[in-house]
C-alpha cells in the first residue's frame, strides 16, 4: 500500500508538531511521500514563514536593508532544527537565498523557499530523499500549469525513489523559474504525486478532523462529516466550505484515489474521506450547509418572455460585455432572475440595466441588494421525499423570509436565497431540522 501525506502549515509550526508528524508517519509503513508547507503560526499572533518571506523579500526590492528580516526567517527553522536533536546545517541555502533576493528573483521565488527549507528539513528527520519540487512540477512558459509534463516527471523521478519529501505549493517553468499555485496550493502538489505514485489514498494533516456539516463560527460545534462524494465537497466549496484547496480534487478524482482529511493533533480520529463515489449511506439526509453573503439580484420581468427565443442569452450577454458572472438565474414564465456578486455589480450596475433596456425592451427591471445564498448538499436528498418542505418549514419556524429556491436536477443541492441579515439564522434552521432532530 502506498500513501502520500501532506502536512499543513499549522502542523509543522514548531519543532513539538514536527515530532507529532514525525511519530504519525512512521507509525504507517505505507506512508511513503511526505508534502510539507512552510512552517505555520506558533500561537495566535504569530506570523506565518510565507508571510515573512514575502515582507522580506519586498524589503530587497525596495532596496532596504533586510538582513534582519532574513535573520529572523533562519532563526525559526534553526528552532525547529534545535527542537529536533538535528546536525542540519541551512547555511548554504541561505546564502543563495540572499543573494536571489538582492537579484531580485521574485515573489513567488521568495514565497516558494518556506516549503523547500522545511522539506530539507523534514527529509533530514526522517532519513527520507528531498526532491525539490522545482525538479517535478512544470509550469509551461506563460506561467500556466503543465499537467502532463508535471506526471511524466513525476512519475519517472518518484519510480526510482523508495521515500520521499517533496515540498509544496511550488514547481518551475522550463528556464528554471519557480513558479507558486495560489494560497493552499500544498493541497494541490500532494493531489499531483497521489497521482503520478498511483497512490491508495492521498492523507492531508491540518488542524481540523475533517469536514463539518456546517460552520462552526455560526452552529456551535456541528458533527463532522464521515464520508463525502467529490460531487458534494465542488458544491459546499463554492460557497464557502474551506479545509482543501478546490484545485486538489482534480488530479486524484481522475485516478478514482479518495483524499483523507485527517488532524495531526488527534491523529487517533477517523477525519473525513473524499471519495468519486460511495454505496454508504450519509449519516443524515443532508451531508453539508454552506453559504456566503453579499449577493444582488436582478429581476426582469417581460410578458410572453418564455416564447421569445434567445431571450436568456441576450440577457447573460449583457452580463458577459460588462465581466460580470453570474451565480443562479431562476426563472417564471415571465419573470427571468439573475443572481451576482454585489461588489462586482456596484461598479456597473447602471450600464447593465441600460445594456438589458437595449437588449430585450422588458416591462420591468427590479434590483434588490445584500442578499445571501445558502447551499444545502448532500447524495441522500435524492432518495428522501420532503427535503425542500422540511427546508421551509424550519426557515419559516424561524421567522426567515425566503427570497429564491434553486434546485439543481441532479437533486444534489437546493440553494436559497435570503437577506444577510437573516443568513445565520437561516443555517442554524436547517441544522437543526436535519441534524439535532436525528441525535
């Protein structure tokens, strides 16, 4: 069996979490491909490496002394090195460090050195070989990820390595500079070696045993979530649920290897499998609520509108000329309804209402603002008459005014549509119907 492990940030804070991780993967022969992050905060207002890095690194550009930023950044993996018993000297990376920051070799170069230095380290720990991942993750030359080049060379260099530590978050274009995925991108880096090892199962350590039916900010300690399809975690994703980078999903989800959500403090807990599909039954009918704020819509109201062909292209096209996306367009015989991101929306919202004028010629355009869609998700709403009735029954016990019900015809979600005010309300509703009403 072979398992690849990525380690948050959070996890690999100090030289005390090292120890943690270093214990959880030799507890497992199968743990064979560790991806760390750079080392996290240490307690609340601390300031994680990456972002040290980068101040440090803004400090070369403007051409300020950063040598005590530099110190600062060295002193916290030496801590770590100290903390670990370990002869590992990072003299020499620094020193190359120093002087690419003088030559300014970029942000991303500068973000990209807190994941290698705590790989030189973590191998060193774990008596593991260190690949850098500037060797094995391809960015093609305007800046855009190379899939395939990325799975060739892993998978040919990780053939003919036993065990190994591959930083995250980073690769290289073909000239040799170092290229970043965006915040979280450890996430994506460990999916990309799953893949090209054709691994069993892709473990990601956080701090966090696993997903959570819903926000623990707004339901005070909600039960977690055993197993959830790739399906269900794209859905709570987009609105909001955030514990993997959506990015990660994509490489392993095409080789059918489930991801692992586990937390290195409770390593004895289950976490939450990700998987393509599953025959296990949800715990509840629902397996998540999500939602986000700041939301608008637009109504337009035109008599005969469902008989006039092309009507709803002509409509998103004014959307598409001003950039705009746009999140769910419910729709009535002769009402048509398009749901935005207000702060997107602010800014043009009197060319989009001329554009609609121009486009269509409607009776009437409405707008409301500071509205709120809230997702409910889950593969057992298909086989369970009532959902929906149950959804409103608990919102208007509540005392919520809904505002739009959208229901995708896979009978995978229902979202709905509420004021801001309202938001949290409306979540600890539907919690309570499904959930506490079962325990």
């Amino acid at each position: 069996m072979k398992k690849v492990v990525k380690f948050g940030g959070s996890s690999l804070a100090n030289a005390e979490q090292f120890q943690k991780v270093g214990e959880i993967i030799r507890s497992e022969e199968s743990r064979r491909y560790v991806v760390p992050s750079a080392p996290g905060k240490r307690f609340d207002n601390d300031t994680k490496v990456t972002d040290m890095l980068y101040q440090c690194y803004d400090a070369a550009v403007s051409g300020k002394d950063f040598g005590a930023q530099l110190s600062a950044i060295k002193e916290r993996y030496y801590e770590i090195i100290r903390g670990l018993h370990l002869s590992l000297s990072l003299e020499e990376e620094f020193s190359r460090i120093e002087a690419d920051f003088k030559a300014q070799a970029g942000a991303e170069y500068a973000a990209s050195r807190g994941e290698f230095l705590n790989g030189k380290i973590m191998a060193e720990y774990l008596g593991y070989e260190f690949v850098d991942a500037a060797s094995v993750i391809r960015f093609d030359k305007d800046g855009s990820f190379d899939a395939e080049k990325t799975d060739k060379l892993l998978g040919k260099k990780l053939a003919k390595c036993e065990r190994g530590v591959i930083p995250g978050f980073y690769g290289a274009m073909e000239d040799g500079t170092v290229k970043t995925f965006s915040r979280g991108g450890s996430d994506v880096t460990g999916s990309l070696v799953a893949k090209a090892i054709r691994a069993d199962v892709y473990e990601n350590w956080t701090d966090v045993s696993g997903f959570l039916v819903t926000d623990p900010r707004i339901v005070e300690n909600p039960m977690g979530i055993d197993t959830i399809t790739y399906r269900e975690l794209r859905e709570l994703s987009y609105m909001g649920a955030t514990v993997l980078h959506e990015d990660a999903i994509f490489p392993v989800r095409k080789e059918g290897i489930p991801i692992n959500i586990r937390n290195t403090n409770r390593p004895e807990d289950r976490g939450t499998f990700i998987v393509e599909s599953t025959c296990r039954k949800p715990k509840y009918v629902i397996t998540g609520i999500a939602g986000k704020k700041g939301f608008c819509s637009i109504n337009i109201e035109k008599s005969m509108m469902n008989s006039e062909i092309g009507f709803g292209r002509k409509i998103l096209q004014v959307f598409e000329d001003q950039g705009i996306s746009f999140e769910h367009v419910p729709s009535g015989i002769d009402t048509m309804t398009v749901y935005v991101h207000q702060d997107e929306f602010e800014e043009k919202e009197q060319q989009v209402i001329a554009g609609i004028h121009r486009a269509v010629q409607p009776d009437f355009v409405e707008m409301e603002s500071d509205l709120a869609l809230i997702a409910v998700v889950g593969r057992g709403m298909k086989s369970q008459r009532g959902t929906a009735g149950r959804i409103f029954s608990a919102l208007a016990h509540a005392n919520v005014n809904v505002k739009m019900i959208d229901q995708g015809s896979s009978e995978l979600n229902i979202i709905i549509g509420v004021s801001n005010e309202e938001f949290e309300r409306a979540v600890k509703a539907i919690y309570d119907i499904f959930v506490m009403t079962q325990i």
